[in-house]
C-alpha cells in the first residue's frame, strides 16, 4: 500500500530560524549599492554610483521597494501628468519599484510575492532574494544567473539600516 508523501512541518529551530531573519529585516533600509555580475566577472552598476533607494519591511508582512539612479534628471514640467513620453520612459528606465507580502521560506531565503509593480510583468510573480546580514548591512541577491542587462548575471544589493 502506497500512503504517499506529505510536507512535515518544519523544525522548531528552522522556525526560530526564519523568525530571527524575519525580525532583522522589520523596518527601513536605505539602498548603498546595486552590482550585477556576469560569469566572467564582468561588473555592473545599474542604477549608477550612487543609487538611491528604499526597502521597508512591516510587522504585518509586507514589503516595498524603490529604486533609482541617484542622478536622476529633472523633468521640465512641474507635474507628472504633463511629462513628455520620452521624459517619462527616461524616468522608468532609472527607477523600479515593487511591493507586496514578503515571507522568509528558509534562514537565507526571503520571498517577495509581487501585487504592486512599476513593471506590471512582475505582478503576480515572485521575486526570491537571497539574504544575508554584514554588520549593520543587508544583503539580498539574486543566486541564479538571470537575463540582466545583455548578459546571465547575479545581482547583489547592498543596504543599510535607517534609524
């Protein structure tokens, strides 16, 4: 007689685990640096030198990030609705911004389950970061290869907590 396989829970010390990454990731973290990797060791900076950029994380499960070059040009209109099309897909291409309910599925694994995004492809759609902590710096990378900029990279974006 086959009974099959069923999902054990997880452990207690891998809950306590993923509960300690959870509470460490809570509240504000300011962008300090965006590189994309390729195989051959080529190195990117996406967003530029000085990105700017913001990743909050809340007690209630949700996450947000925005993105953006640090020399972001001026629009020559004062409001938004009246942006020539060429500034405003200026502006999209040097800003990203996304949110959603995150969860923590393993103590090196943060999972962004994507419902508001400046690419709509992402709604929807998971974004998994791998996560690490470096002092007082966050870490959240992507560990597979993924199309990026022209090439199969790895990206890494580095933060730091805000006070």
């Amino acid at each position: 007689m086959d009974i099959g396989t069923t999902a054990q829970p997880p452990a207690k010390d891998e809950q306590a685990a993923r509960e300690a990454v959870r509470r460490r990731l809570l509240g504000a973290w300011r962008l300090v640096s965006y590189t994309a990797r390729s195989r051959d060791g080529e190195v990117l900076h996406p967003l530029g030198p000085r990105p700017q950029g913001l990743i909050m994380y809340t007690d209630q499960g949700y996450m947000s990030a925005q993105l953006g070059r640090g020399d972001r040009p001026l629009m020559i209109s004062g409001r938004l609705e009246d942006a020539a099309t060429d500034e405003l897909a200026r502006a999209s291409v040097s800003y990203l911004a996304y949110g959603g309910p995150f969860e923590v599925v393993d103590p090196t694994t943060v999972e962004h389950h994507v419902t508001t995004s400046l690419f709509p492809n992402w709604v929807g759609r998971t974004q998994v970061r791998k996560v690490t902590f470096a002092d007082t710096l966050l870490k959240l990378g992507i560990a597979t290869p993924v199309r990026l900029w022209g090439a199969e990279r790895t990206a890494e974006l580095t933060w730091s907590r805000l006070s």
